[in-house]
C-alpha cells in the first residue's frame, strides 16, 4: 500500500475488530467499470459484485455435496470485498470444488477401467481422465461461440490496420460488420490448456502464496462450466 512501511502489518491485512468488521476492503475502491448511461467510470459497488458471483451457477443434477462447496467458494470471494486477501483463497476452493466433482462423477469407472496404480492423482489427472472418458469436451462450453467471433473481429481489426499502414493512411474506420468466423475460431482446445494451467494455480495455493490479485471470476467461469458438464447431459 502506498506510503506503508513494508515490513509492518497494515490494518486491512490484520485481523477485523467489530467497528472494522463491515468496512470494504480499502483496496477494493481502486477499481471502477464503465456506466453506459453516464458515460463515465464508476466504482463498483458491493450489490455490484455479489451480482457479479450470483452469475457462477451449478445445475441442479450437480450432487448437493458439491454445490455446497462451491457456494462455499461464492462466499469467499463475495466477502472478499471485505477482506481483499480472500480473492485468492476463494480461487483455491473453487479449484478444489473442480476436483472434488471430478472425483466423485468419474472415480467408479476409473475404478472398473483402470488398474489401482492408474487411478488418477491430482486435479491435472482427473481432468485427463474426464476427457478420456468424454465427461468433458470444448464444444459443450458455453462461450464457444462469443470467443470464435471476438477472434473473428480481432483478426479483421488487425487486418485493416496493416492495409491501413500499407496504403500509408494514418487513420481508419474499422467495419467488422461483415465478419463471420472461420472453422479455425472454434478450434481452440481449451480443456488442453485447463489441463496446463489450473493444476498450476491450485498448487501455487496448495503449497503457500503471496500471490494477491481480485481477477478470479474466469476462474470461477471456468470451474462452473467444467462441473456442470461433468454431471449435465451434452
């Protein structure tokens, strides 16, 4: 924090007192979005984010046990606007609540398929064998689609930025109206790159972090949509 002492424990680090118990996170108040009807950055206001996390919802055929420990994990991160260092340990238990699904939908015919040693060991190996067993697969995510046109609409900007240089004009028009995304879009294997980089993350938790940041809702994205395909006919 600016103009702290780095080696001393702050206020907003340190344990609440009943008169501190309520109070947003002061850091919480360095970030706005934009209002389309003010046309102006405003911050973000608690009902704003609680509205933000009552967006990541498990199916109903998801097992109770499971929901229940998401919605822990909804928890932490709403109360994370009164402590800013539950951000992160929100992050870890959704990550784990991803686990735990994947365990409990895919342990018996991993049981009957797979020989004992075989069994799959940590979040990276129970996603592989959800795909092995095509509990999960890219084209049921939900974003699919809205991601092949904003690759789509970023390809035909740059295009016309470079015949833009190449006519030597110094400014244009970007038009993607007429864009339509190519096979290519869609062919992002997003499950490959779950399975890089979410067992990377819970085990910067798992181990112990100082890694402190509030961008945790992807994560919350991703693991909503992971568990609800896991238990949610395609």
């Amino acid at each position: 924090m600016k103009g702290h002492a780095p080696d001393v424990l702050q206020p907003c680090d340190s344990l609440r007192t009943i008169d501190s118990l309520y109070a947003p996170d002061e850091r919480n108040e360095y970030f706005s979005r934009f209002d389309h009807e003010t046309a102006s950055f405003c911050p973000i206001s608690a009902l704003e984010h609680i509205a933000d996390i009552s967006l990541f919802v498990l199916s109903a055929d998801v097992p109770l046990p499971i929901r229940i420990h998401f919605e822990t994990a909804k928890n932490l991160y709403a109360y994370a606007w009164f402590v800013y260092r539950f951000y992160p340990v929100a992050e870890q238990q959704a990550l784990t609540s991803l686990e735990f699904a994947l365990r409990e939908r895919l342990i018996e015919e991993a049981r009957r398929s797979l020989s004992a040693k075989k069994i799959p060991e940590g979040l990276g190996g129970w996603l592989k064998e959800a795909l092995r067993q095509g509990a999960i697969s890219n084209d049921r995510f939900s974003w699919q689609e809205a991601r092949a046109w904003e690759r789509a609409r970023q390809r035909a900007e740059l295009q016309q930025i470079e015949e833009m240089q190449r006519l030597g004009h110094t400014e244009i028009r970007i038009d993607t109206t007429n864009v339509v995304p190519l096979p290519e879009d869609y062919e992002v294997d997003w499950i490959a790159i779950f399975i890089k980089t979410l067992p990377t993350i819970r085990n910067r938790y798992a181990h112990g972090s100082d890694n402190l940041h509030d961008t945790v809702s992807r994560t919350f994205e991703i693991v909503s949509e992971l568990i609800n395909q896991l238990f949610c006919s395609a």
